[in-house]
C-alpha cells in the first residue's frame, strides 16, 4: 500500500472512531429502545429524525464541501473563507430557528405533531446548533486535527447516549421506587420526547467545547467570496437533498403509504431498525469520507494524483466488502442487538448494506465533477436518483413493504453510480483497477452466496462454516493485494521474522 494511501487509512481510522465508536453504542441502544418505546413511538422517534437529516442538508446547503474546495484553492485567504463561512452559516441558521419558534404551531399542525410541537421547537434548536458545528469540524478536518475532531464527536455522543440512558432506563426505575424524587423534571408518559431532549444536551455541550475554533480570528464576510462559494455550492445543495431524500424518504413519507398508521409505523419501526444493522457499512462510508475529500483536493496538486484516486476508489471497495461479509457472515451474533419481534426484517440487511457500498463508490466516482466544477453534474445525478428511490417506494411499498424500501435504495444507488461513471469517462476517465475490482466484488457476492445457499442446523456450525468462507476472502486479499507485511502490528511481527 503506497505512503498516500497509509495516511488516508490511518486518517479515516480516526476520523471514523467517533462516527464507528458512537454509531455503534447507539445500535446497541436499539434493545432499550424496542424494549421501553412501544413500535408507533419508535416509529415517530424514526420520523422526526428523518425530517432533522434532510433540515441539516438544507442549512448547510453544500458548502462544507465549498469550504474545503476553496481553502485549498489558494487564491483567498484561509481564515477570510473560514470566517466568511461560519457566518453565512450561523445566519440561516439562527434564521431558521426563529423562523420555527415564530410559526410552531402550523408547523408541527402540517407534520401530523400538533399534539407535541416541542418536539419540533427541540429539534430545530437541535438542527441548528448542528449546522453551525460542520464548520468548525471541517476546519479541524483542514488542520488535520483527527484527534481533537474525533474527541470531541465522542464527547457528544457519549453525552447524548448517557442523558438518553438516564430518561429511559434509570428515571424509570427511580420513578417506580420513589417518583416524588423527581417529579419535578420527569413525566413517564413523554418517552420518546427525552430522546429529543437529550439531543440537545448533547449538541449543546459540544458547542461549548468548540468555543477555541471560534475564536482567534476576525469576523468577517467577504462579499465577493460568499457570491463564489454559493455558485459553487448551489448544485451540492440540490445534490445533498436529492441524495438526504434518498436515506430519508422513504421514512419521511411511510405515514402517507397506508390506510392503517399503525402498520405504517411498525413497517417504518421493523425496517428503520433493522437497517441500524447495516449502520457499520455507512459509518465507514462516512469516515472514508472525512478523510477523503481534504487528502483528494490536495492530491489534486501532485502529479500522481490519478493513482491515488484509484487506488483510495479500490481498497475502499476492499474494506467495504470485508465489512459487508462480516457483518452476513456473523449475523447469527449480530442479530441479537434488536428484539426478536424485529428479526422478520433482517432480510433486508444484506441488500442495506449493498446499496452503501455502491453510494461508497458513487461518491467516490463524484470527485470529477468537483475537480472540473462542473458540481450541477452531481445534482442531476443525485434528482434522477432522488426521483427513483420516491417512485420505487410510492409503487412498491404498499405491496411489498419496507423490503421495497431497502430495493429502491439500492437500485437508486446503483443508477447514480453508472450515470457518474458514465460521464466520468467523458470528462476525466481514470484507469480503475477493473479486474481487481471486479474479482473482489464476484468472490465476495459467490462467498455469500454459498453461505445463504449451504445451510446448518446449529448456529456454530453456520459461524465456522461462514468463518472458513471469510478466510478464503482474506487468502485472495492478502496474496493479491494486502501483504501480511502492509498490516498494522501483523506487518512488524514479519518484518522481524
């Protein structure tokens, strides 16, 4: 593995900590919560927050990217496009609060919460708070600070997760013994409100953590510089929220698909939960990605740049295959993380967990576009996406259920892929590695589908049985691609030797 792709590796290995490590406490919070919420609480738990993912898209409105491209660019001063961010950021979002607080009432009357508009006063103090901390995090990305970036994501999360542990489990208890103790700030009706609530402590918390990134600079907004990035910026935008309604349609608009609401938020709840199954393949996704748009906009400056860009585009299919095959080899284990009145979903993994990898290799195949700026490329691509994922799911989940949901994403996924590669060979054609691609990709989906076809009576039976497949996969790896010498703390033992 080349030195530019070692520290890509150990980048995206820091800055996935927090997003693996936190995502990961939080799958195992999926228990508590098919436990403690009843599946229409869940249900309205998966709403809400689908509706706060595409908000924070909307507010960041592409430039967090905008950012890194322009830092990079040498012609303006790094801390003018810092500053000149930050506020244009800030901006729109304390308007967007106010604009919440000023309207509350017919906001939450026009998503169906009229009898909680707090939760949507909460989550748009949330969503806020949020959308401002992307700049500060990016300019910690851009100071290559991993350590701080990914200390203080961890910070919030293991905040967030102890206040929510707190409102489910320990106020319960209290409350049941001795509920005068804290009558005063808790009502064991509100359930998924505290999930909200302990959002916000969460956000909250970390903003003040992020005071020393705010500070040390001066405020300013350079006009000009601002009219450049939101040109650049204003095809992320439509690419970020066709590709967020992507993730998030399908539970945005679940209540819509059917007659029954109740089944519609059991459906959401089975296949919003099952789905957390496959959240290790998106995190990965997410931490490649951390580390992946500084490290190409300033390979860009290298004469190798073309190799680094294939070479990042083919061991992250590597790693995301062994990701993918661990996961449906070990399912056995791994099922045991949500309750068993969720296990009819599970099928559904598998095909969750296909449909990031091939995102994976979309947003890898994207950066020609953002190298040439022609952005408006990506947002054609993301709407045609975007316009598949909301017919599949209007057509097909009413019949079928939410293993339409997890087939229209994949199938929206793939189609953007092709589309990008497409014209990537028009406009920049790089040589990928094919036929190594192409071979991990066969082996991976034949090694799978042994697994589904031969099948044990006894789970340790299965586990060894899968257990020799994945070692076949990492025998064609280690000989073809990853020696044993180019693996961490492995690779000393057999240099010594």
């Amino acid at each position: 593995m080349a030195g530019g792709m070692k520290s890509l590796a150990k980048d995206t290995a820091i800055y996935g900590l927090s997003s693996i490590l936190g995502k990961f406490i939080g799958w195992c919070l999926v228990p508590i919560y098919t436990r403690v919420l009843t599946t229409g609480e869940f249900g309205v738990m998966t709403n809400v927050y689908a509706y706060t993912a595409l908000l924070a898209v909307i507010l960041t409105y592409g430039m967090e990217t905008g950012f890194f491209r322009f830092m990079n660019k040498g012609d303006d001063e790094p801390m003018k496009v810092y500053s000149t961010t930050l506020l244009s950021i800030a901006l729109t979002s304390i308007l967007f609060v106010v604009f919440c607080f000023s309207f509350l009432n017919p906001i939450a009357d026009f998503l169906d919460y009229s009898h909680h508009p707090d939760y949507i006063a909460i989550m748009a103090i949330v969503v806020g708070i949020d959308t401002i901390m992307t700049i500060p995090f990016a300019y910690l990305r851009y100071k290559k600070r991993p350590i701080r970036f990914a200390t203080l994501r961890l910070s919030s999360i293991f905040i967030t997760i102890a206040f929510t542990i707190f409102f489910l489990i320990i106020c319960p208890k209290i409350h049941a013994v001795n509920p005068s103790l804290i009558a005063w700030f808790y009502n064991p009706s509100y359930k998924e409100g505290y999930v909200f609530v302990a959002n916000l402590i969460g956000s909250a918390i970390t903003f003040i953590l992020l005071i020393p990134e705010l500070r040390g600079f001066k405020y300013v907004i350079d006009t000009n510089l601002l009219k450049r990035m939101l040109k650049y910026c204003f095809p992320l935008l439509i690419l970020g929220i066709a590709g967020m309604l992507n993730q998030t349609v399908d539970k945005i608009i679940y209540p819509f698909l059917f007659d029954d609401k109740v089944e519609a938020f059991r459906q959401l709840g089975i296949y919003s939960a099952c789905s957390r199954v496959a959240i290790i393949m998106m995190m990965f996704t997410q931490a490649f990605r951390f580390a992946y748009e500084p490290f190409i906009f300033a390979k860009n400056k290298d004469a190798n740049h073309d190799k680094a860009y294939t070479e990042a585009m083919k061991y992250f299919i590597i790693f995301s295959l062994i990701i993918f095959l661990g996961v449906m080899f070990y399912m056995d284990i791994i099922k045991h993380f949500i309750g068993k009145d969720f296990y009819e979903g599970l099928n559904v993994v598998s095909i969750v967990m296909m449909g990031y990898i091939l995102f994976g290799v979309y947003f890898n195949l994207s950066f020609w576009y953002k190298m040439v700026d022609k952005t408006y490329f990506g947002a054609v691509f993301s709407i045609a996406g975007c316009v598949i994922t909301i017919v599949l799911n209007i057509v097909f989940v009413p019949i079928y259920g939410y293993i339409a949901s997890a087939w229209a994403t994949l199938i929206c996924n793939l189609i953007m892929m092709l589309l990008s590669y497409y014209f990537e060979r028009k406009y920049r054609p790089l040589p990928y590695d094919f036929k190594s691609i192409g071979l991990y990709f066969g082996l991976a989906i034949v090694l799978y589908g042994v697994s589904c076809y031969i099948r044990f009576d006894t789970e340790a039976l299965r586990l060894a049985f899968n257990t020799v497949l994945f070692a076949i996969f990492f025998f064609v790896l280690i000989k073809r691609d990853l020696p044993l010498s180019e693996i961490p703390v492995i690779g000393k033992i057999v240099k010594r030797k």
